[in-house]
C-alpha cells in the first residue's frame, strides 16, 4: 500500500464519529454522556493541548450504579470528544471520584510523563473505602492499575473517607512534594508524598468551620492570585446536604496552606457558597492549564433529586465550564466566577437593545427564537425599586422561569416553581435565593440558557445561581418585567447560540 492509500487511522488520525444530542431532556451545549448515568467530574488535568474531563459514570443504566471512570477530552472546553471508559470497578470495588495529574518528572517510576489518576475504591459490599492509583503513558487512552492499590488504607474513625484531590507543592526551599486532600467525615484530611505511591498524612482541616450538615466529598486545593498580586489558597468542599437550595452544595475556604495543611483566613462561622443554585456538586478545577486560569466544572445535578430528574437516553450533565477569580472584598477575599471566553464560539445570532423604559408592572418583550440562549442584560436601580425586576425566561402562559433581583431584600433569585416538570423530586419546584448588594445600584444579569438548564451570573460573577430545569419545548418566549415600579434597562444583548459538537472515537 503506498502512502497515499493509507487511512486516516493508519497515519495516526483516528476516526471521530458525531454523538447525537437529540431528544428532548439533552442539554446541546453542556457536556453529557453518550449513555447512561453521570455525576461528578473527575482527573481534570489538561495535557498536549487537551483538557481531560473523566467523570462518574455509570454505562448500563439511568442510575447510579457500579461506577465506572468515563472520559472526554476538549481542546476547547465546549466541543467534545468521547472516549472509551477508563476505569472500570474491580475487586476492590467501584470507581469513586478522584483527580488526575501529569508526573512532569516521573516521581512514581511509571514512565516519562504518565498521567497519574487518584481515585477512591468503594467497595460495593463492605462500603470501605480506601485510595487507588492508575497511570495512562498514552495521554489517557489506556490505563494501567496500580498493583500495590490501595496506596492509603481504610483509615479507622472515618467511614466516608474518599475522593482524592492531588495537586504538586512547589516548596520555598526549590524542591516541591505532593499533597493529597481528601473529604472524611466532616473534614478534610491532607497527605503528602514524594512519588504518587507512598503517602503519610500531614494534617487536617474542618472541626467546625464552614457548613457541616451534611457530609464532606469532593475536595479541591489551589491557589489564586487577586488583581493585586496576592496570592491565597481556598479550599472547595462539596457539602452533601445542608445548601442554600437544599440538597447538596460546594462551599470555599480561603486561607493559606503551608504545604502540609490548610489554614482559614475567615471566622469559624463563615460560610461562603460557590453556587446559590440547586445544581452545582462535586466542582473540580484542571490542573496544568497552560495560561494560568483555574478553571473549573461541577455536576450539574442535586443529590436530594438527581435520581429522578426526567430522562430518556442519558441522566446527568456538567455546568459550564467556569474560570475563578479571586477578589478583595472588605470582609475578606472572595470567588468570582465567570462562563470561560471559550464559550463566544456558540454565538450565532446576536441582538441588541438600547437603552429603555421596563414598565411598572408591564413587560418588554424581548424578540428572540430557539431554546439556546445567552443573555447579557444591564438594569439601573439606583433611582427606582421596584419589588421585583428581571427576566422571564422558557415563557409561555402558564410557564416561565424567572431570573432577577428584589431591590429591598438585596436578594438575587432563580425562580423555577412554574419551569414546567417540577413534581418528580423532591424540593425542586422552588425559588432560589443569593444575597447581592449592588455597586451604584447597577444589575448585570448574565444567562445561559441550554434546553435543560439556566446558569444565572449575576454581577461579573459575583453570584451564581445554576439550575435545571425542564419546560415544555414551546415555552419560548422571553420578557423583562419589573414589578412594583419602572426601571431602567441601560443595555441588553441577546445571542442565539448554537449547539456544541459531539464525537466519539475509539482512541
Ligand atoms: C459526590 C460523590 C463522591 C463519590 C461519588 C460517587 O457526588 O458522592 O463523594 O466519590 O459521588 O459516585
């Protein structure tokens, strides 16, 4: 065969089949799985011009069932490509959540480069719990298990003991160590190792601070420099009950971690929330993203209903995929959270309107087709109050979910009691609420709209609101309303977005 006869395949361009996103619980721009069962993401690491999602992942059913470690990979972090699944359950249990990273000086022996995956084995009878690892020296397209797992044992006094987050520590002294958070219980307990296999625990936090409700999972670590140039580390920490929407939420701690353990630059009693919404879990940041940005994406979905949100072919999606901020902010630094840049290549079709009158008590209806949508309106308060004001969204004459601020109460919400299907879980039918104060009395509110999700950030992602929810497909009307008294819309630009792309390959 001359060169010119070879397949793609054979000259190392594999295949990529499109997935379709068809039917009518899909989400057409948020990552989900082909089939199937998802929550968490996982072994976030980008590596050769790839972001690496891998993801709780269950094949066989519409349920959490025995996990399995799914896996896509992004140059974009909007277009995706599936692939094989790359962890599978075992005799020491089922695939729990974890992180990944790239062993850039081959500290473990594995080889040059291998991606290391951590992750927690749940066994299936006896509920133990311990810490595995995995490595892949083919940028994550096969994985070999380690043969001495589990690399940290059951640890006695804690019963939930899972979902390692590894990240490297570069140490004053120019040698650097690795650390391992882990949730346990009610805390948060760090190890630390010289090579990925052998760990000592170096210290713990929690005992009482932030949201404790409900129990620990899915931990994250890094650091993050404001504006200014200051640098501080926050902790994410998933809280499975207890949130501000009910169910389960992701919390932060911002402080300072000294390469053994993390320390709290807030009061005992603070409670800071990543998401006010009901539908942010189990949030991850990339490590090794080349820029610098700490980009992160959580599960879309709430543990108190996640297993009976309406589906066909698949249940489960993630959020968008967000970059953090830190800022200042008189009572201490605080995330920001902003839809990545990446996300202006789904614009298609965009409208804007000028500066105008929202009647008191009326509406302005706002000219726009298709369930895709990104909204970005701006709306002066500081000279009016109305009760209510913002946008109804997914609207028809009995439905609409609305988004927007109460002036009085300095409230944000996500209204999603009249979205459309709401009786299946419970707790899911309700208003969701997130204090803001204003800068100048001006409310920017910022949406993405897909065909089973509203992602509100308020602010420059000074507050965010994420929520499923699930209209009928002809709900499509959008209006702004100000209830109460008139306001001011000083701008409004609306996109039509298109779909993201889905493909599969085999490697
Ligand atoms: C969080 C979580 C993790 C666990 C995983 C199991 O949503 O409960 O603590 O590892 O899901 O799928």
């Amino acid at each position: 065969m001359t060169l010119t006869e070879k397949s793609g395949a054979d000259l190392g361009q594999p295949r990529r089949d499109p997935v379709s996103i068809a039917g009518p619980y899909r989400a057409r721009y948020h990552f989900s799985p082909e089939r199937g069962w998802l929550n968490d993401p996982n072994g976030l690491v980008y590596y050769r011009g790839e972001f690496h999602l891998f993801y709780q992942f269950f094949p066989d059913g519409l349920y959490q069932g025995p996990m399995h470690w799914g896996h896509a990979v992004s140059e974009d972090l909007v277009n995706w490509t599936h692939l094989p699944v790359a962890l599978y359950p075992d005799e020491l249990g089922y695939i729990y959540s974890g992180s990944a990273v790239i062993d850039w000086n081959n500290t473990a022996g594995f080889g040059h480069e291998a991606m290391v995956a951590a992750f927690t084995h749940h066994h299936h009878e006896s509920a133990d719990e311990v810490q595995s690892i995995a490595y892949s020296l083919d940028r994550g397209r096969s994985w070999t298990k380690y043969p001495g797992n589990p690399v940290i044992p059951v640890r006695e006094g804690y019963r939930d003991f899972r979902d390692p987050k590894v990240v490297w520590y570069d140490r004053d002294d120019g040698g650097g160590h690795w650390v391992m958070a882990l949730a346990a219980g009610t805390s948060v307990l760090f190890y630390t190792s010289p090579n990925l296999v052998d760990w000592e625990p170096s210290g713990s936090f929690g005992a009482g601070y932030g949201s404790a409700v409900g129990v620990w999972e899915t931990p994250d670590l890094f650091p993050l420099r404001d504006a200014a140039g200051e640098r501080r580390w926050v902790l994410l920490v998933g809280v499975g009950a207890g949130a501000p929407a009910g169910g389960s939420g992701v919390q932060y701690f911002v402080g300072d971690f000294d390469g053994q353990t993390f320390t709290s630059a807030n009061p005992i009693e603070t409670i800071l929330w990543l998401d006010y919404g009901g539908d942010n879990y189990a949030t991850q940041s990339w490590s090794d993203v080349p820029d610098g940005r700490r980009v992160v994406i959580s599960w879309m979905s709430n543990w108190l209903y996640g297993r009976e949100i309406p589906a066909t072919s698949t249940r489960g999606a993630m959020t968008l995929p967000r970059a953090l901020e830190l800022t200042p902010r008189p009572d201490g630094h605080r995330l920001i959270q902003r839809p990545v840049a990446e996300l202006r290549q789904l614009r298609r079709r965009a409208r804007s309107h000028d500066r105008t009158i929202i009647p008191a008590d009326g509406t302005l209806t706002v000219e726009s087709s298709g369930r895709l949508l990104e909204i970005d309106a701006r709306i002066a308060l500081r000279h009016a109050t109305p009760d209510r004001v913002g946008i109804a969204l997914r609207y028809d004459a009995d439905h609409a979910v609305r988004v927007g601020y109460m002036p009085e109460q300095r409230s944000l919400f996500l209204d999603r009691s009249a979205s459309g299907e709401v009786g299946f879980g419970e707790g899911f039918g309700v208003v969701h609420h997130a204090p803001l104060e204003l800068d100048d009395g001006m409310l920017r509110l910022h949406v993405f709209v897909d065909h089973v999700s509203v992602e509100l950030f308020a602010n420059d992602g000074r507050v965010t609101i994420s929520d499923l929810v699930f209209p009928p497909e002809s709900a499509l009307r959008v209006e702004l309303f100000a209830e109460g008294g008139e306001c001011v819309l000083e701008s409004l630009d609306l996109y039509e977005l298109e779909p993201a792309t889905f493909l599969r390959t085999t490697r």
